[in-house]
C-alpha cells in the first residue's frame, strides 16, 4: 500500500496521520501482540524491506498490546526530536 501522507501543525513539530487501524476479530485463549512493519521505497526499483535499515525494523505497539478483538486505533507518526509511531484509542 502507498501513502501519501500530509503534516499536521503540532506544539512539537507535527504528526502524519496515518489513518484509523481496526483489529480483526481474535478468537481463542492466545494473546497477540501489535507491531508496525514498515517497507520504504527509495527509487522506482529499490525498496528498504524489514530489517534491512534501522527504518524498517519492526515496532511493537505497546499501548495496543495484547491486542484486544475488534479494537479501533488511530495510527500517527509524531514529528520532533524523538520521532516515534502512536496508537490512539478511537
């Protein structure tokens, strides 16, 4: 999936909303946890896929983790000095 995303004015430096993220329904005893895969596209032919950059190595989610069934998040990316990937409870 591609995204083109816009920045929005924060006290901080600004977000790029991501869009709302909604689980599937989990059945069964067995907890998952929630992490964000990223795979960045360079140039036309050249992508960064998991693991090969410091990019693109996987983020667990911890305010979504456990994951709880048919949960509905709002994906951000905050801007700033120590820029980092939030989940919000929608």
């Amino acid at each position: 999936m591609d995204l083109w995303l816009e920045k929005h004015n924060h006290s901080v430096g600004g977000y790029l909303d991501f869009g709302q993220i909604s689980l599937p329904y989990i059945s069964g005893n067995i907890q998952y946890d929630v992490a964000i895969l990223t795979e960045i596209t360079l140039f036309k032919g050249h992508k960064l896929k998991e693991y090969e950059s410091d990019l693109t190595l996987p983020t667990k989610m911890h305010e979504a983790s456990p994951a709880v069934s048919q949960t509905n998040y709002q994906l951000i990316y905050q801007l700033g000095n120590y820029p980092k990937f939030e989940l919000n409870l929608k």
